[in-house]
C-alpha cells in the first residue's frame, strides 16, 4: 500500500498563501514582490531538497558517534527559461564542522543523502550536483562529484 503525505494550502490574499499539516504546522507561502511574509514555492522546495537530505545525513553521523559542531547545506537551483520553469539542476554545498569526519565520509554521506535516500530530490528531474567542504579550525577541505 502506497505511503500518503497531506497538507491544505489556503489563500490568503494576492498571491499569500499559508500550508497547514492535518498536525497543525504551518508554512507561509508567499509570491507578493514586497512585504512578503513567506517564501516563494521554489525556495520552499530548494529547502525541502536540503532538508531531506540533511535528516539522512545526520543520522549516518549520529550512527559514528560523530559530533556536529556545526552542518550547512547552501542551494542553488537552475531552472529552464521557460514555463514551467522547473529546476534542471540543483547543485548543494554541505559544509561539515564535525570533528573526526574525513572527506571520503563526508563526501559518501553527502552523495547518499542526495541521491539515493531523499525522496524529494528523486521526485524532482533535476540533475544533483553535491559538494563538500570540511571545517576543522582553520582547515578547510572541499571535494565536488555530479549525478547527472
């Protein structure tokens, strides 16, 4: 039997919306060009991307007994000129402060996360780059592959 996801979007007013779980969690969603109080659909998904991902990524840290100091995932999302305007490519920097992660791990977890367990990367038709950059003090390593 297939798995469900609910959500209700409501309009607001103009272009504002506000997205509500059946749990009660609320997204302001929001395409006004000034005083916007949410983000914009794609950014929503870029995030959603992100998220995903990084919920994986964690956990394979947490199952080495690795502390996060600190982890990021910036975005950047390519999209087609024209309508839909769908994101053809997403390329996603993971930037690790977790002392004892070496780049080969932070690299195989970041890919995995990714390409292989989030739902919502393998949902969209994007091409995934993933990038890695280690922080340990002043050291800074970076490593970059392609899915594509």
């Amino acid at each position: 039997m297939a798995r469900t996801t609910e959500t209700t979007v409501h309009h607001l007013i103009d272009k504002r919306f506000v997205g509500i779980t059946p749990e009660g969690m609320r997204v302001m969603i929001d395409g006004e060009a000034e005083a916007a109080t949410g983000m914009r659909p794609m950014h929503l998904l870029l995030n959603a991307v992100g998220a995903c991902a990084g919920y994986d990524i964690v956990e394979m840290l947490r199952k080495r007994r690795l502390e996060i100091n600190a982890y990021t995932i910036e975005l950047v999302g390519e999209r087609a000129d024209e309508a839909p305007g769908a994101f053809t490519k997403i390329r996603a920097l993971h930037r690790f402060d977790v002392p004892g992660l070496d780049e080969h791990s932070a690299r195989r977890f970041a890919e995995l996360g990714m390409t292989k367990y989030c739902s919502v990367a393998e949902s969209l038709k994007a091409d995934i780059e993933v990038e890695v950059e280690l922080i340990h003090g002043d050291v800074v390593a970076d490593e970059s592959s392609a899915r594509g």
